[in-house]
C-alpha cells in the first residue's frame, strides 16, 4: 500500500518523532509506516487523516483491488 505520509508530515515542517508524538505511537512505527513496511490499524489510519485534515483515502493509496 501506497502512502504519502512523509510528504504530509515534512508539508507541515513535523520530524517523524513529532508527529509520532502527536499520535500516541512510537517514531519506529511512523518510520515503518512511512516506508510501507506496516498498514496502520483503522483508528491509527483515522488519527492521520485528521491530523492531516483530509480523507483516509488521500493519506493511503491500497493500489490495484
């Protein structure tokens, strides 16, 4: 799964341990996510798109269904 977090988070000038911070998880998990290595749970993916103040399928992209 695609996704265009680091773009969203480096737009707003936060590092990876910030917007961990904002979260509630920890900087591996961002890192991890940001490099499409882990799919967020639904509510992690729903505190992003929030944060991000845009919808869940503009933040992540499950490609080809």
């Amino acid at each position: 799964m695609e996704n265009s977090v680091t773009a969203r988070r480096s737009r707003l000038g936060w590092s990876q341990a910030r917007l961990a911070e904002e979260l509630g998880v920890s900087r591996q998990t961002v890192i991890s996510i940001e490099k499409g290595r882990f799919d967020p749970s639904l509510p992690l993916a729903f505190r992003l798109a929030r944060l991000f103040e845009c919808a869940i399928e503009d933040v992540f992209d499950p490609g080809p269904l």
